[in-house]
C-alpha cells in the first residue's frame, strides 16, 4: 500500500501545534475497556487523529457480538488523519462514521454511551483566535465559564461531555492540570456536578515524553444521573501497568472546585491532614495576607550593586533597600541587615533606583541612558506617569518563595527590605506580627506544611513548585496558639535549624520541628508524622524526578 503522503509530510511540530499526541495502545485498551459495556454503545472519540481509540472501541464491541460490524464515530479536524482513521477502523472490522471538522462545532448532544479519547493539548498562549472563542462558547453551553488563561482541553472536556446520553461514561486521558490548575476550578465543579461517580488513575512516570506534560486517566461514570461526592484514585507507574490489579483510594473533595492534588496523597496521609487541618493548624491566610512583589519593567536597570551605585554617583537617598532579585538567599530562617549587607559586598543588587522629585545629576544621567537604552517602552515603564518611579510597597513582614526545587520558605525580613515579583510578600495581621515574624519561618518547617504545599502549589517544567498567592493562602502551617504554646522549645531549635537549612538537609529540619510541634504539642503518633515525612519525599521526588526527565 502507498504512504498517505499528507501523514508523512505531518510532521511532530505540525502535531504539537495542533495539541496532537500519539496515545500508547495499552492505554487506549485500558480506557475502552472500562468504557463499553454492551455490543450497542454507541461511541464517539472526539479530536480521534488516527483512530487509537476507535480502532480498540471496534474490538470491544466485536467481542461483545462477533458477527456485527459495529459503528463507532469520530471527528478529526486533520484531513489527513481523519482519511486514515477510516481506513484503520475499517480494517480493523468496524463501520467508520469520521467527520472532518473542528470538534466544537460538533453540535450533536446526548447520543452517545461512550465518549473516549485523548483531547488536544494546546497552551494558552498559542490558543487563541477563533478557535478560542468557538471552545469557550462551548463550554459555556454547559454553563462552564472558562478564563482566558484555559489550555485546549478544559473546554474539550466539557464538550464531550455534553455528547453522553443520560447515565453515559467519559473517559479522557486529561494533562495532569485537571488536579491542580486555578482555570480548571470550573471544569472540576462540573464534572462532580453531572457525574455520578469519577474515577481518576495517577502515574508515577510520564506517559507522554514529547508533550513534557504528566496525564491523568478521568473515568466519569452516569452522566447525569446524580453528583459525585468522592471519586476513586488508582496510581500506576506507565501505560503498561494498567493491566495489573491496581489499589484504589477514596477521596471526597471538601469544594467541588477546589484543587483536587490532595488526591495524589495516600489514604494513611489524607486521614492525618484532615486530622490536623481541623486541629491545631490554620492556613497562612490566616496569620495575613500574602502578595506579589514590586514590577520594575526592568529588573536590570532599576537595582543596583552599592558598587555601582557609588560608580555612577548615585546617593544614598535615592535609593531604597532591597531584598535582590530572585529567591536563593532567602532559603533560611531570616534575611538579616547582616546578611543583606553581605550580599551587596558580593556584588549583589541590594538597592532599587528610586530618585525623589528632584533627582540629582548623576540620577538624572541615569535616567537619560534609560531613555537612550529604551528602557522608558517597557510597557510597565510607559503606563506609569513618571516612567522611572517604581510603585512602591511597604517592606514586609515575611517572604514567601514563590520558584522552588524542595519547598516555598517563609524568612523573616528583618532587613525591612522591599522585595520584587520573584518573591510574595506575607504581610502579617497586627496580632500576630510579633509571634509570625519571630517564629512562623521555623513553625512553617513541618511536614504537613511541606506535604500541604505540594498539593496546593503546582509543579513546573524542571521540578520546580510554584506558588502563586492564592495558592498561599491555603497553605497549611500551625495555629497561632500552637506556635505560642511551643515558643521557648521553638526558639531554642533555632541553631540547629538554620545550620540543617544552610546544608540543604530541609527533611531533617523538618523532623525536628515535627518533634516539637506535632509529637509534642498536638499528641501525633511518630507513625503518623512518619507517613506525612514520607509522603512529602515521594511527592517531591516525583516531582524532581519528572523534572530531570524534561530536560533530558
């Protein structure tokens, strides 16, 4: 047989642009197989490229009645692909009924049993355009508001949703971004909201290398037929171990829209966070409010060495002092004025240009070579009424790592610096600023913190976990009264603290404050902080170790 020259010429950058990712035939298998049920589903895979899931859907329902040759139906927005899908569902047994069309045009709802398949994958930043607006108003037939910032998929899985007849499955290999994103809050509500029963499988390894992106198995049980109160978790090292028995967890999301990260945490784990989420420990928020850093428009030109500032004359005055851009001097328990002046010895921007009214001639100098570097167009720069005049911020009490490798550090800005966007701001309540920046960079250094910030944080290309304010806020650290109680055992840890920090031995730091905080003040069983100490190294290390593989 000929090459289809149109698939041959479609190449892996084709692909990716169209959100197109091959799926493994275990998988596909897997999905199918929990998918259809009786020789007469009917079955749709929408955005079906090449017919992996059609072609196993054939099988299935061949299996189910020999001498049928069963239809299945698909749509491909890819010509090419859609042309050979109907030749493998053909071959393959089966009655291909493949339209070439982009999915959300797709306006037939309530017909099917079975919706499979592997949605599109396509950032935000290169969904734009039409093809925007058609998926956003598809989802909003669902009555699902998608923000601006939504990749391909939430409203992909909306929409093939809304093709399932009452009591209908859905079962989508979805990126991982369903647990944890901010913009998938309302596709997580409507999925509880119209399914009866969700299922979710979790993988240890990457199913797909070239996307650089973890997947989760949703398996949405009776459309229609009632709302989820828990859902099922099954974890699986790859694709190819589906066909083992796999353990299941049970789940119940305390906010239909909330992140649904907790999920990856054990059952043993989940029962202890609960435990201590209702006794003795609060979220961040409330100890006060966490925000985002200064934005220059040009971190190069506005901070300065004290070196360079006394090169170009610049006086004291007309600079204000700043924790420097980025975050690694700030992974231990404080940022003293000690410290912050040892890092302007070493050449580090410890100052931000900030001149007066009436800036002096060597300001004034430097505010023309800005103008000649074009510094002055950065937008941030051309919106503000004096371009060179940063909005300032009152220093804060606490800083909050917000790109981390292990975990996010609060430190004790007792500096009384002024920070930028790469690091938050915790701006303490009144009645809590003594204790909170004495001690809660400490108290904050216990498991449950460091297995709490991995399910409300998210994990980013290289291993990295970000936390963005909002995310903060949920974080889960000790209650003012615990941290009061255990003052003088806290503050007497705080040597051994900084020097485990110093070396980069954060789990050993953190089991010293879980002797004071969980064993000693809340009563825990060791066995218990073990599972919460054990857990966070797992999720870590998963997390790194994802990260290592992306950069391979």
């Amino acid at each position: 047989m000929l090459p289809n020259l149109a698939l041959v010429s479609d190449t892996p950058a084709l692909r990716k642009s169209r959100g197109a990712f091959f799926t493994p035939e275990a998988l596909a298998s897997f999905v199918v197989r929990w998918a259809i049920r009786s020789a007469d589903d009917m079955v749709l895979e929408p955005s079906c490229g090449e017919a992996a899931f059609l072609t196993e859907a054939v099988h299935a329902l061949r299996a189910l009645n020999p001498l049928a040759a069963p239809r299945v139906d698909g749509v491909e927005i890819h010509a090419a692909s859609s042309a050979e899908a109907r030749r493998l569902v053909a071959e393959a047994g089966g009655e291909p009924h493949i339209e070439t069309n982009d999915f959300f045009l797709t306006e037939t709802v309530g017909s099917y049993d079975a919706v499979i398949g592997n949605p599109p994958y396509i950032r935000y930043q290169d969904f734009s355009g039409e093809a925007r607006l058609r998926s956003r108003a598809a989802a909003l037939r669902a009555g699902v508001n998608l923000p601006g910032l939504a990749s391909s998929w939430a409203a992909f899985t909306v929409h093939s949703a809304l093709m399932l007849r009452r009591g209908g499955r859905l079962g989508l290999v979805i990126p991982a971004e369903l647990l944890s994103v901010n913009y998938a809050a309302e596709v997580r509500r409507f999925l509880l909201a119209r399914f009866k029963t969700i299922d979710l499988v979790l993988f240890t390894e990457r199913v797909f290398a070239e996307a650089q992106e973890d997947v989760v198995l949703l398996l949405a049980d009776g459309f229609d037929e009632g709302s989820a109160k828990h859902m099922s978790i099954y974890q699986a090292q790859n694709a190819s171990s589906l066909s083992e028995t796999l353990a299941a967890t049970t789940w119940t999301p305390t906010d239909p829209s909330a992140k649904w990260t907790p999920s990856l945490l054990s059952a043993q784990t989940l029962r202890t966070y609960a435990a201590l989420t209702e006794d003795g420990f609060t979220t961040l928020h409330e100890w006060g409010e966490t925000t985002l850093g200064m934005v220059t428009g040009n971190n190069r030109y506005f901070t300065m060495s004290p070196q360079e500032a006394s090169q170009r004359g610049i006086a004291r005055s007309e600079l204000l002092k700043l924790s420097p851009p980025g975050s690694s001097h700030l992974r231990g328990l404080m940022l003293s004025d000690d410290a912050w002046r040892a890092l302007g010895k070493r050449g580090s921007a410890t100052f931000l240009f900030y001149p007066g009214d009436r800036p002096s001639s060597a300001a004034l100098e430097y505010i023309h070579a800005g103008e000649t570097a074009k510094v002055h167009l950065a937008y941030k720069c051309r919106v503000r009424k004096v371009w060179w005049r940063v909005p300032r911020l009152k220093p804060a009490d606490l800083f909050l790592t917000y790109m981390n490798a292990d975990t996010p550090r609060i430190t004790t800005n007792a500096a009384n610096a002024l920070h930028l966007n790469s690091v938050h701001g915790v701006y303490l309540a009144e009645k809590y600023r003594a204790l909170g920046r004495d001690l809660l960079p400490l108290a904050a250094l216990t498991s449950m913190t460091l297995v709490g910030a991995e399910t409300v944080g998210r994990a980013y290309g290289g291993g990295m976990l970000k936390i963005e304010p909002r995310e903060a806020d949920r974080l889960p650290v000790p209650s003012p009264a615990v941290v009061e109680a255990a003052r003088e055992k806290l503050v007497a840890l705080r040597p051994q603290l900084g020097s485990r920090l110093r070396s980069g031995r954060l789990v050993e730091a953190a089991r010293l404050v879980d002797d004071v905080l969980l064993v000693g003040e809340l009563g825990m069983s060791r066995g218990d902080v073990k599972s919460l100490s054990d857990q966070y190294i797992e999720l870590s290390g998963r997390r790194t170790a994802r990260g290592r593989r992306v950069e391979v």
